[in-house]
C-alpha cells in the first residue's frame, strides 16, 4: 500500500517472510547451524527454545528450506492431541502411502516398516512446534519413537520447539528419560540495538530500498528498539505500522513520536497511555470524585433514645414519675426577678448593703414515692 510512496519494490515488514527475503542476524545464524548439525548428523533430539516473537518458527521454516531433499519431514504445528490422534496424524503424513491404523501395534510396525526403506536414502525429522503445550503422554510417545535404529545411528529425529516454558515441563520427573536424551539445544535470545538496525536495514534494502536510513533514521530505529524490545515480531509489526501512518498523513519524514504513537495505538491498555490520556484533559473537564457518603449511624442512635424516653413518659409509670419531678420543683421559683408578686420579690443590691432574702419554707411532699 505504502510500497510506491517509499519508492519501494514491496512492503518490507511482512509477518510471514519467505526463505528468500529472510534476513539471518547473529542470533539466527546460530539458531541456524545449530538445528542443521542436530538433523544432518542425526542426533536424535534437538531443543530449541525463545521467547514468543524471537523467531522460532521462521527458522524451522528455514530450516526445511536448507535440507536437501534427502530429508523427509514431518511438521507437527499444533501438538494439542491425543496419542491416538497422533498416530493416525503421523500415518496419514509420513508414510509413501497414508493410510489409517486402527491399534497402536499396527502403528509401531507401519513407522518401523517405513523407517527401514529410508535408512540408506533420507532421514526422517519430526517437528513439534508449540512443544510446550504437548501432554506428558504424547511427549512419552514421542520419546518411545526414538528408540527406532540402530546402533550405529538414529533413524527418526526430533526436533521440539517451544517457549521458555517448554524447560520447565521437560525437567518435571516424567519427562526426565526424555530430558537426557536431548544432546542439542539452543535458546534464541531478542536482538539488541545492533542486530535491530541490521534487520531494517535488510529489510528495506530487500523491498528495494536504496538509502533505509533516508526511511527510517537512527533516532526512530532506536525508539522501535526500545518499544519493541529487540523481538522481531514486534519490530515488524511497529515498522510497518509506522510506514502506514506516515503514508496516511503524506509525510516521508519519520519521526520518533509517530512510533509512540504507533505503540500506543497497538497496546491501548498500558497504563502510561491512560495516565497520559487523564494528564491532557483540563482540570475543570476532569470527572470530580463521588461525595463521601456519611453514615447517620450516630444521629439515628440520638433519635431513639429520645423515642424511648417519650414512650416512657406518656406510660402511666412515666407520667407518674414526671408529676413527682415537677412537685421537687415549684414554679414560682422561676419567676422574674422584677415581678413584686411573684418568687422571692426583688433582686438584691450587694452594692447597698441589701441582703438576700430567704426562699420560702417548702412544704415537705405529703405523698411518699414508694409507689413508683
């Protein structure tokens, strides 16, 4: 889409690369050699592990593409079956003429019969992609596979592919006969900033492009490193990305910010975006916080105590008790001060020399409270 724009010949940054437009760093021309010595020298068991996105399966592709045509191979991409599926997946594709077994004597004895008119002419290999996520029993069946040959040298090789989690299930006690018989391996390490510059550099150079560094300069090379952190699926999937923005926007100019960009749009939920995103939206359009709900829980204890006391006043044992509460306290007690007929007349004057009268004698209560 963008090919023409850049004045190139096809788009650079496919996911699925050809044998022929695959470019072999350090790491992968190891990772190469290592697969090819394991299957041509048959050594039985050869391990390759990586992380998801270093490019495992591009070189088991590159692999097959390297042997000659001596080599029969069989590429299992998902080991997610059974034994049984896995006969019949191994029958119906290695044998000259598929067929269909219905017990696992028959199997033994078709592989074995097949596996003797291939001694003197191609080696067989096995691949089991995803090794990983194979059971313990079919990685037991696979083991059981390898006893077939001689003495002199192995008739199947098996080449396992899988993630750094592969190890862990190859070092549990039932795979331990397996673990040791596994004489090769290799664990495929992401690229650092060198080998990325490298791998664009190819790339483009193999789409047709001749300056890369006028497409992709230094700086940008160097922020999809960093985002990408050296896995090649992730820096193809950023350089194309970025390719098509600024094909989109009409700029030939690549800038370190459209890789963010790119990035961000490709894993929205980082938590650097959403807080960038909170960060630009002015303060009075920001959401305001919920109110803090209060808890009545102290008022609504005051308002039963008061119930409970106004309950009690209006039983006739409550009416009883504040009758005798008002008899302690007369009335005329609380009268003004500047009333002649009422309390105890006027307020004295300290300053005069006036004393203070007496209150009046009380009568004491006629009735006792026993009956309350």
């Amino acid at each position: 889409m963008y090919a023409d724009f850049y004045n190139l010949k096809e788009q650079p940054f496919n996911l699925t690369l050809t044998p022929p437009f695959l470019y072999l760093g350090e790491v992968h021309k190891e990772a190469l050699a290592v697969l090819t010595y394991g299957v041509v020298e048959r050594k039985g068991f050869v391990l390759l592990t990586g992380e998801t996105g270093t490019g495992k399966s591009t070189m088991v592709h590159a692999l097959l593409a390297n042997l000659n045509h001596d080599a029969r191979c069989v590429y299992l991409p998902n080991p997610l079956l059974s034994t049984e599926d896995f006969m019949h997946y191994l029958a119906r594709t290695a044998f000259d003429e598929p067929r269909s077994v219905t017990s696992k004597a028959e199997f033994l004895f078709a592989v074995e019969h097949f596996l003797e008119t291939l001694e003197h002419q191609k080696n067989f290999v096995l691949i089991i992609d995803e090794a990983q996520d194979a059971s313990l029993e079919l990685l037991e069946e696979v083991r059981l596979l390898s006893n077939m040959g001689t003495a002199e040298k192995k008739l199947v090789n098996i080449l396992l592919v899988g993630q750094p989690e592969l190890n862990e299930k190859l070092n549990q006690p039932g795979c331990r006969a397996l673990l040791q018989r596994i004489g090769t391996r290799y664990h495929m390490n992401p690229l650092d900033l060198k080998g990325t510059e490298e791998y664009i550099a190819a790339a483009l150079e193999m789409a047709g492009a001749k300056n890369p560094r006028e497409i992709l300069p230094h700086k940008v090379i160097r922020t999809i490193h960093e985002y990408a952190e050296g896995y090649p699926r992730m820096i193809n999937i950023l350089a194309d990305n970025v390719l098509l923005l600024a094909y989109s926007r009409g700029e030939k100019k690549i800038t370190p910010s459209m890789v963010k960009e790119c990035y961000e749009e490709l894993r929205p939920e980082i938590a650097s975006s959403a807080r960038e995103s909170e960060e630009s939206i002015p303060l009075g359009a920001r959401r305001k916080p919920a109110p803090r709900v209060r808890r009545p829980f102290k008022w609504a204890a005051a308002l039963c105590i008061i119930a409970a006391l106004v309950a009690f006043s209006m039983s006739p044992y409550g009416k009883a008790v504040v009758e005798r509460l008002t008899q302690l306290i007369p009335v005329n007690y609380f009268a003004t001060p500047n009333d002649p007929g009422q309390g105890h007349g006027p307020v004295p004057d300290r300053t005069r020399g006036d004393t203070a009268s007496p209150p009046p004698y009380m009568e004491p209560m006629q009735r006792p409270l026993d009956h309350i």
